[in-house]
C-alpha cells in the first residue's frame, strides 16, 4: 500500500518543465486526459512556473505553448478541482470515470443536488436540461455513454466553435450578497484606482465593466476569492459574462457584467461609511469618563470636585452613556474649564484638570477656546462620517452642512466641453464593442455624445461667428444702364443669410448714408431665378418738381419691393451726393 501511494505522489513533485512536457504528451496522444492537464495547469499557476519562460499568466502560456484557449484552460482546471481524485490530482474520480468529456463539462455547472440526477447513459442536451430546461427540445441523435466526439479536442476546432453560447441569468437575493460581498472586497482592494476616473469607474455601470476588464483581466487571472459567511468562495470574471462559485465550491450562476458593476456602485458608500466609523471608533479616547461603570441604565454623575472651584451645579448630570453624549460631555467639561482659566489667568494657584474626578481628552481642551457664559449648555453638534470622492470629501447619511468651496479653472466652457465630449465619445466606441447597437446604454451614450457636440458648436458660434463677407466697393455709374446692371448682378455683393425652408437666398448691401439694400432670391422654372429688392433705412428721401418722393424707403424690412426704376434714381442721388 505504500508504495502506492508513493507511486501516486509522484506528481506532487514535479518541475515546471516536466509538467509542459506532459501536457504536450497528453495532448498529442488526443485522449481524454483533460482531468490531468487541468491539474498540471493549476499546479504551474499556483507556482507561477509560466514566469520563468517569461508569461504574464498561465492563461498567455497555455495558448502560446499549446494553442489552449482561456476559456478552454479556465474551464479544464475547473473540471480538475470539481472531478479529480480529492479535488486535487491528475487523476479522474472514480465516481465519474463512466462519463464522458462532455458530459463532465455540462455537470460541472450543476449544484450537489442536481449531480446526484445525471447517470452515464444521458445525453449532453438531457443533462443541461437538468440545469436549464429547453422549452423547445431538437432532436439530437443518441449519443452512447462515454462516447468520444469532436468536442473533447476543442484545441483542433475552428475558433468560433470554441465559443458556446452561455445563458445569462438574474441574480436572486442570495447572489446578490454574494456579488456585494465581492464588492466591498474589490472596492478596498482597488480603492485608489476607483478614485483615479470615480464617476466612470463607479458611477456609469456602463463604461465601469469595460474599464474594469481592461485593468484587471486581460493578460491577468480572473479567479478571485472573497470571504461569506466565514468562508472563501470566489468569482470569474470572463469576458462577457461574470460566474459565482459558492463557499462550498458549487456553481451559483453566470451573470451580466452590470450587476456587478451595480454591485460595486452600491457597495462605495457602504464601505466607506465602515471605514470612516472604524477610524472614528479607534480614535476614540480610551479613559474612562468617570469611575462608575458606563450602562444603558447607570448614571454617571460626576464628584463636586470635578468642576472648577465655586461651580453649584453641572449639565453633566444630563450625560447620556452613548459615545456621542460623552463626547458632547467633554467638550462642556472642557469649555467650563477653559472659561475658568480665562478669568484666574493671573492668579498664582489654578486647580489641575487632571487631578479632578473626570478625566478630559486633551484634544478636546484644545478644541473648545471660546468662553462660555456660567454654564450655558453647548449646542449639539453634528459628527459627521466622511466618505473619500474624488472631488474630495462627502458627507453620507448623517445631516451636516460640509463646508463648501470654489473650484475654479482657467479652462474655457467649450475647452471643458470638447474634454467631455472626448471622453464620451471614447467610452462610446468602447462600449460598441462590447453591446449591439439595440443597447439602452448605448443609445444613451449617443445621445450625451450628441448634446456634447451640439452644445460645442453652438457655443463656438457665440464665441466665434463667421465673418461677413467682404463688400466690394461701390463702382461709379456712368448711366442707367450700368445701375440696373449693378442691381441684377447682386449676387456679387456675397450670401449673406440663407432660408432653406422656404429655399430663399439674400443678399444685402450698405451704404455709407446708412441705408441697407436686401436682394430677396428664389428659384425660377423659366429663368435662373426671381428677385425682389428691398431698400431700408437710409437718410430723408428728396421730393421731385411735383411734391412726390422719388422712392419708397421701410424702416424695417417688409414684404413690399422697390421697384428698378425706383433704386435707379436712389444710385443717382447716392453719386450725385458723392460728388
């Protein structure tokens, strides 16, 4: 017997490079020895053999030494921890030696109860009906127990085969204390990294996924443990999906990355007030208040002698035995004593503090330096629990008024703007790649994208408007045939708005005397187009010999034109005027 067992043990104590050796055997051989090259992986993991050759991971040395996928090697060294000889060996139980690859590969999602169901002479689809039932079974040609099949050598399929589709499910209660629990552990864990892009990494359950997979997975284990209920379970963070595993090593379930990251969203206060009461209770004075025993229902009434001299009477009496009432209680102690001292500074003997029946901490002596009247009860104050943001600091669920401050920037509104605007469009094209384009958080992220660019682009037209087009000089008009020239030709004088409602063009021009002429532009089917002019403004129009004004002039733009004859004479007078 035990030469057995030192037979058996001799894997125990094995190097690295035997192990590789053995691997590449056992693949060549193409058998079913999945069992044992799961264990030998989690052995050169566990030892972190795959450094000596240079590999950040097993996951980056199993695929480039052996073409093994991360999902192939993830889900090998799972099948060795659940279906080996003590969850640990490279050898196959013998409670499962009548089962196939691909049967253990279905069983190794089901719970203790649900393996007790499978026997060798189910199919692979009876067994993942154990775990999900199909509503709609295929038929499926029988398959005989233990019966080898393509898909025990995953390493000579195509890629895409090597991808299976996995059932996402909806957290239960239960799973979500486990995701929490998880959570706090990460959160304190990575705590600086969080705070580094809080409200993307914390905040947006969106981007929070992406970033955390590019951090922390890629190239990098994904199996982390984390204490429940005293014990360790631990969870896989793979790339499209998260996977509970329970303390008791049975598969809890496969989940959406978001409920994690809600997880961790939910959990930052949590484990923040935790931390900040933890630091309050340790710096918390550890005297006793009084010689009296502190109780709910003892009263700690304080010796005459604990009060500076002359004192008839004490607000200490009303202490309650909370730490925040004895709290408020030194600090009264502390302000009586400071006023005393204030009042006898100049005089040869004053009584000690410290040798009176009530011990005050000295910070809080050092707190309180305002008088106080006789024995004026100090109002209550708020202590709060501070919670680290990266903005600084928070209060978190007790009322307080936090002091306020200006954060201030050299930076312009539209260079925060095109900032953002970056950022959100990085994160978009982060997040295409991740979800389709049906997404709620996608198209959410579209939308921020596009008020950012909106927002930019109205503001750069307030800041900086488009220049006017240069107006050519007025030419001087030797007939009247050269000015109604001039007025046809007004498409020189540059565009200077454009109504593509209603497809109209105008075109306008100033005049020294401040007089403004506006071509009102449209298409025509029977000529290039059909003008109408307007003249605005301007100085007092001359009257002709019988008393009438030569032309029309608006003090606003209407939808009345002048005539050509009219702008004529207007030209003629401009250059008469001129000379």
């Amino acid at each position: 017997m035990d030469e057995i067992e030192k037979k058996e043990e001799w894997y125990l104590n094995i190097d690295y490079r035997e192990a590789k050796e053995i691997i590449r055997n056992k693949l060549q051989g193409m058998t079913q020895n999945f069992i044992g090259i799961g264990f030998y992986l989690r052995q050169i993991k566990e030892t972190e053999g795959f450094q000596k050759d240079g590999y950040a991971s097993i996951y980056e040395m199993a695929e480039d030494q052996y073409g093994i996928k991360r999902s192939t090697a993830i889900r090998w060294m799972q099948m060795n921890e659940k279906f080996s000889q003590g969850g640990y060996s490279p050898f196959l139980d013998s409670g499962y030696k009548d089962f196939g690859k691909s049967q253990l590969q279905e069983m190794l999602y089901l719970d203790s109860e649900q393996l007790e169901e499978v026997t060798p002479e189910m199919t692979v689809r009876e067994i993942r009906e154990i775990r999900t039932p199909d509503p709609e079974p295929e038929e499926e040609e029988g398959q005989l127990p233990g019966q080898m099949s393509v898909e025990d050598f995953p390493e000579v399929l195509p890629e895409q085969e090597e991808k299976t589709k996995v059932e996402l499910q909806k957290p239960t209660k239960e799973q979500r204390e486990y995701l929490n629990a998880f959570a706090r552990k990460f959160i304190v864990i990575h705590r600086n990294w969080f705070l580094e892009n809080y409200q993307n990494r914390v905040m947006n359950v969106t981007t929070s996924p992406i970033l955390i997979r590019q951090k922390f997975c890629e190239g990098k284990d994904r199996t982390y443990y984390f204490a429940i209920r005293e014990k360790a379970a631990h969870i896989n963070l793979f790339d499209d999906y998260i996977q509970l595993w329970s303390e008791n090593n049975e598969y809890m379930g496969d989940y959406d990355w978001f409920y994690l990251a809600a997880a961790i969203q939910s959990m930052w206060n949590v484990v923040a007030i935790e931390e900040a009461q933890q630091k309050n209770e340790e710096e918390q004075p550890s005297e006793e208040v009084c010689d009296v025993a502190q109780s709910e229902n003892t009263d700690c009434k304080p010796e005459q002698s604990s009060c500076p001299p002359g004192q008839t009477s004490c607000p200490r009496e009303n202490w309650g035995t909370s730490d925040e009432d004895q709290l408020q209680g030194w600090r009264e102690c502390a302000a009586c004593w400071n006023h005393y001292k204030k009042l006898h500074e100049h005089d040869e003997k004053i009584p000690k503090e410290e040798n009176v029946g009530i011990e005050i901490p000295q910070d809080i002596m050092e707190e309180v330096t305002e008088p106080v009247e006789d024995y004026q009860e100090i109002p209550e104050e708020n202590e709060p629990v501070i919670v680290e943001q990266p903005e600084g600091i928070a209060i978190v669920d007790i009322p307080s008024e936090p002091e306020l401050y200006e954060e201030v920037s050299e930076k312009t509104d539209i260079d925060i703007a095109k900032e953002e605007n970056q950022k959100a469009q990085m994160y978009l094209e982060m997040a295409e790649k991740e979800f389709g384009p049906n997404d709620i958080r996608i198209r959410k992220q579209k939308i921020l994208v596009a008020a950012l660019a909106g927002y930019i682009h109205d503001l750069d037209m307030v800041l900086n408007p488009p220049e006017e087009p240069e107006q050519p000089e007025l030419p001087i008009f030797r007939n009247n045939d050269q000015r109604k020239e001039w007025l046809r030709n007004h498409r020189d004088w540059g565009v200077w708005y454009t109504d593509e409602h209603i497809g109209c063009i105008y075109y306008k021009y100033d005049f020294e005397n401040g007089a403004r002429l506006i071509a009102e532009e449209y298409e025509s089917k029977y000529t290039d187009y059909v003008s109408y002019l307007h003249l605005i403004n301007g100085p007092k129009v001359p009257r002709g010999k019988n008393g009438q004004t030569k032309w029309t002039i608006h003090d606003c733009y209407t939808k009345y034109p002048n005539s050509e004859s009219e702008l004529v004479e207007f030209l003629k007078w401009i250059q008469k005027g001129e000379k």
